[in-house]
C-alpha cells in the first residue's frame, strides 16, 4: 500500500487504542521509562519506519504490516497476542469469561456458528476490552524493566503477516496481457487495466482512460475522484469499469481529507472507514458514465470477479470502548445498513475486535440482488479459490499454547451466494496467500511454527529467544484437509530453525522455500492426500521470495542471491528450477542483478508480468534507483535482459502488452515500445 493508506491504517490503530492508552498512563506515571522507549524515541523509529515504506523498500527478511501499531504495543504494553493478530488454540478453556459449552462447539471442525442477535456479538467486545484492560494493568511493569533497546526494532520486524503471495498470469485475452492473478479463472483489481483498445490507470486521484488503437496514444477522458476518497484497484469487464476506493469519515457525518483529519480539533470523535466500489459504463471510453455505487464497512482489502460478480473484501474495525448501544461503532454496514446478525460468524474464541466483510454483487445489476457475511474475530491472510474463499487469521495465546496457529473459516461462493461451510485451527502461521491451496477438493497448506510466550509483548521478541526459553524450535509443517476441513494428511518439524519464504502447488506437488543460511527447496509428493511425502530437497545460497510455473518441467524462482555465510546480500536473483524430477530438483540457470536489493514481486504479486508464450519476465527492483526489468529464457542460454528502464521516484509500476506494442505505466507516465525488440515507440504525460 502506499504511504497515504499506510498512515491511514496507523491513524486508525492509534485511534482504537486510545482509551487504554489513558489507563496505561495511569498505572505507570511512577515507572520510569527506559530510553529507548519514550515518546521521542518511539516517534523517530515510526518516522524511520514511514520514510522506508514510501520508498518501497521492504524486504521479506522480516515484513510487517504495520510497523506503526507495533511500536505502540511495545509502548503501552499490549500483548499483541490478545487482541487479535495472534490468539491461541482454546478448546473451550479460555480463563476470561468463556462459555466452555459454546468453545467446544466452535473449535469443532465443520462448524460456525452465526450471531444469535447483537448483544451477542457486545459480549465478545466487552471481552476483548476487558482482556486489554487486565493485561495493560499487569504489564506495566514490566515494560518498565524492559532495557532491550532492540524491542521497538525487532516488533516493527515481526508484527503481522504479509497479505501478498504470488500468483500466476491468466490465459492470453486475444493478443493482451492481464493481472497476474492468484487462482486462474479467478479476475482481480490492479492499478492499471486494458481490454485491448484503451489503457485505464489508476493515477493518484485519477482514473485515466487512453485509446491504444492508433498509431499514437490518445489521453480520452480522466474520473476525478473527490480527495476524500482513496482508490485503490480497477477492474474492466466488457463495457463495465470497476473502481474500488475507500472513504474516511465521522459519525456525524463529516468526511474529512487526511491532512484535515491529522490537524482536527475532533481527532477523538468516532472515526469511521467505509469501502465502495463505482461502477461506470464505458462503451464511449471518451464519455465514462457513472451507472451505480456498492458500499459497505471497513477499509478496502481486495476484490475478485468471477462468472459476472464481484467479491468485495474489507476489514472493519470494532470500537472497544464503544457502548452496547452505540452499533454502528462496532456492527459492519452494507448499503448503509446493519449486517443483520445472522450474517456475522462468531470466532472460535469468545472474543473479537475485527471483521473481514465479504459482498456479492453483480457487475450488471449491482443495485439487485445481493448477499453479505461478515467475518468476527480478527483479519488476515485471504485466500480464493474457484469455489471458496478462505479467511485464516493468525491466532496467538501464550497462556493456553506453545505455538502460533491459524484459525481457517471457509465460505463458499457461486453466482453471487455465499455460504458458511466450515471452520478449523492449525499450528504455525501462514507466509501468504499462496501458502494455502484449493485442489480437487482438498485443501493443502505449509505454515511456519513459531514458539510463543506468556511476558510483556511477544511480538519484540525474536524466535531465537522464544525458542530458547521454551526449548522449542521454530519448524514448519503441511497439512492436507479434506472438504470439511478435517486434516487427512500431515508432515511436522520440517526445515528446523527456518521459515517459509514462498510456496506453489502445481498439481498433485508442492514446493516450498524456506531460509536461514541457504534456500531449500522442498518438493512434496501429494498423489496420495493422505500420506503426503517430502521426496526432494534442494539447498543452494539465497532464496527465493516469489515462485511461479514456466513451461513444462520449470519453476521460475525471484529472490535473493546471498554468500554461503547467509550474511551479505549479493543482489536480486532469477533462478530456473528443473522440476521434471519432483524428487530431483534443479537449478538449471541462475541471473544476479547486482546492488538490486528488493523487488515488488516480493509483496505484490501483481506487479509481475510473466508469459510463457511470449517468453517474458518482467518486474521492478529496487536499489539506489527504482528500475524495471523484461527478461527472456532459453533453456541454452539462460536469462537474457531484454529491457531495463529506470524509473523516477518510487512508486508502483506495470508492464502490460498488446498485440506488438509493450506499455511501461509509472506514475502519471506512459511509454510504449515494440514487443519484439523494445524500441521506443510514443510516450505520453497525463
């Protein structure tokens, strides 16, 4: 995300934990603070922390979400363990106000049980509050006595999971490029779209419309959003034009930009975010016609379209503090209207602070027929497939387990329904959304294990510590689960003292990168879903961050070149994996692009245009400059830089193609060159 939803996103955690902030100040007035964590100190690390996100320089050593909220955990004591992030495995015997009936209920797999009414879903927030509230009592102290200057730094580190994982380019559209998509069949919203004859791109406030039918490029029309509103990804579909956006705002109905919203008077006055979705016909590109709008609660998350519909996903935030009557602090909206309670499933812990909220609408009728559920408990990584969506929620509770875990709720969807089919708990976390796959009914996962604690703010500690306290060593497992979400197959203590980098299921195979010093590369047999079988394992310097199919028998690998030590980064690495033998893996070709230390496919899977057709791999890399890259492959010769580009600034960018012509899209900047030897053809400003 960019640097305005990024503050967006600190602005409204800050926001939620203000009542306890007080309570925090409270409590340790008489306690002093060590150096490295006052005010000032803190304050430096966020801005630190800002400047390194604007520039895109993030790095899958240790990626955050928000390294912003994390900071403030450590500050005022929150375990991020409790409120949401990562919980832990109950099996009814949480000791805060649990129905032991009801626990045992949900941590059945199959099961998930809906909201009996509102005051249901109250009890959960006046949990989670007072769970807050307890703990902040108990551990100020102990922030007090915490002197490890590193805490700030290593929670910044290790706070969240990373939304992206990689995905794989669709089936060729008569001659142009699409998104790289995470599951084929399945559409997804990027910043810059073509149906052939026009580009649409996603410029800052600003939807351009310009026709690539002539000879030259035509700028044909501009949407200009309203500057509350912060778009985030289009979709084209035959004559439809899908922008997604989310609008920032007060209770009473004031909506505010963010520079307003930073110097307000009324900073503290509920604060509320709604995600929409507008809907335009653009059968005369040059005249875009504004037909409808599709709301709902929450900051934007991501979208897929799939046989006319759109899915819309976004994440809601509830007010702790709020007041059983105050429901709009704390129940989602559709349209303007409470979810009903039906529609809200209840987690596997009686307590929750966050919703993913899931629409259904369709693309030619989005005023008709609709149908919403609304996800409690916390938010995370999402998976679709091409008949569920699947929610997995990091979940973490030092006083009941050892290990993180992961709670998976699974929703069916088809022509617009969307059903609740089931629920279950794993060990281990997820890397990223390709970490999990749907195929032939089954479900199969690899998630990094991690130990746990029960002192002051888990998440500055490093798995190092964790584990020696605990005895316990960080591994990975794989689970295979059926269509109930029962687990059919399992394989544990894989890779010890690592952690998984990047995952692809291809077929009845898995592979999956893990890195400490070197980069193995597992492949797992999974002919037979019950008796899943590591048959391969490749170690070589570095690893890779982002895998995807190329051809038959490749696996195409993007990632880190690093020395045999594992301790000096050489520079961004291509690899060509032969995976012709499962059990035999290869890395047949290997390309380093020296002082390039980061790329966006790192943590956006759609900033990559690969083609096996056309035999083109194209990325943007990131070191003293932002620069995008076209290779091509021959199994003889290996990679060959066909194109470089550098690029002013640092932002996002994309590379498409349309019968013979490449378009190069940064910023407000449109270039075109020949598909066959990249010479430059147009340009254009917009």
């Amino acid at each position: 995300m960019d640097r305005e939803v990024d503050e967006r996103k600190d602005k409204q955690t800050e926001q939620q934990e203000g009542s306890v902030i007080e309570r925090i100040a409270e409590n340790a007035e008489n306690i002093e603070v060590p150096e490295s964590l006052r005010p000032e100190a803190v304050e430096r690390r966020l801005e630190k922390s800002r400047r390194e996100r604007l520039h895109r320089r993030r790095k899958k050593w240790r990626t955050v979400c928000s390294a912003a909220a994390a900071c403030v955990c450590v500050l005022i004591g929150i375990a991020s363990a409790q409120n949401g992030w990562f919980t832990g495995k109950n099996r009814g015997k949480l000791s805060i106000g649990i129905d032991t009936e009801y626990a045992a209920a949900q941590s059945s797999p199959g099961k998930i049980v809906s909201a009996k009414d509102y005051d249901e879903v109250y009890a959960y927030i006046k949990e989670e509050r007072k769970a807050q509230e307890e703990q902040l009592n108990e551990r100020a102290e102990s922030v007090s006595k915490s002197t490890n200057e590193s805490a700030v730094e290593s929670a910044s580190d290790l706070a969240g999971q990373p939304y992206a994982g990689q995905g794989e380019q669709p089936a060729a559209n008569s001659g142009y490029s699409d998104t790289n998509v995470r599951e084929a069949a399945v559409g997804e919203g990027d910043i810059v779209k073509t149906d052939g004859k026009n580009l649409y791109i996603l410029e800052g406030q600003n939807v351009q419309i310009v026709s690539i039918e002539g000879e030259k490029m035509v700028q044909t029309a501009s949407i200009r959003m309203d500057k509350e509103k912060t778009a985030y990804e289009l979709y084209v579909e035959g004559n439809s034009l899908l922008i997604a956006y989310s609008v920032s705002g007060y209770a009473d109905g004031a909506v505010l930009s963010d520079e307003a919203y930073v110097n307000s008077d009324t900073y503290n006055t509920e604060y509320r975010e709604y995600t929409a979705i507008d809907i335009y016909d653009v059968s005369i590109p040059s005249a875009p016609k504004l037909l409808d709008t599709f709301s709902q609660s929450g900051s934007f998350y991501t979208m897929r379209v799939s046989d006319g519909y759109v899915y819309l996903l976004s994440n809601f935030y509830a007010d702790i503090a709020a007041g059983r009557e105050e429901i709009e602090a704390y129940i989602p909206k559709i349209r303007g209207e409470n979810i009903e309670s039906s529609k809200i499933l209840l987690p596997q812990y009686k307590r929750g602070t966050q919703y993913t909220v899931l629409s259904a609408f369709a693309i030619a009728e989005p005023s008709g027929k609709t149908d919403s559920i609304a996800v409690f408990g916390s938010v995370g990584t999402c998976y679709v497939s091409r008949e569920n969506i699947y929610i997995c929620e990091g979940y973490y509770n030092a006083q009941e387990e050892t290990v993180t875990q992961t709670c998976i709720r699974k929703i069916g969807y088809q022509d617009g329904v969307l059903e609740a089919k089931g629920q279950t708990k794993i060990d281990g976390t997820l890397n990223d959304s390709f970490s999990i796959d749907e195929y032939e009914g089954n479900l199969r996962l690899v998630t990094t294990v991690s130990p746990v604690g029960n002192s002051v703010a888990p998440l500055a500690r490093s798995g190092e510590t964790a584990a020696a306290e605990s005895g316990f060593k960080e591994s990975n497992s794989l689970y295979v689960l059926d269509e109930n979400l029962e687990i059919i197959g399992e394989i544990h203590d894989l890779a010890r003292e690592e952690q998984i980098y990047s995952a692809r299921f291809i077929g009845k195979t898995g592979y999956f990168v893990t890195y400490r010093q070197t980069d193995p590369l597992f492949s797992v047999d999974l002919s037979d879903p019950s008796k899943p079988q590591i048959i391969g394992e490749l170690k070589i310097p570095g690893f890779s961050e982002y895998l995807h199919p190329f051809g038959e028998g490749k696996l195409l690998g993007i990632g880190m070149d690093v020395d045999e030590t594992g301790t000096v980064t050489n520079g961004v690495k291509l690899s060509m994996f032969d995976i012709s033998d499962a059990a035999d893996v290869k890395e047949v070709q290997k390309y380093v692009l020296e002082d390039m230390y980061s790329t966006d496919v790192a943590y956006n899977y759609k900033a990559a245009l690969i083609s096996e057709e056309l035999n083109l791999i194209g990325f943007t890399a990131y070191g003293q400059r932002q620069t995008f890259y076209m290779f091509s492959y021959d199994n003889e010769k290996g990679f060959t830089m066909r194109f470089s580009r550098e690029l002013l600034g640092y932002g996002e960018a994309r590379g498409i193609y349309s019968d013979s012509r490449f378009y190069l899209v940064a910023g407000n900047t449109v270039e075109v060159y020949t598909l066959d030897t990249f010479d430059k053809i147009d340009d254009i400003v917009l």
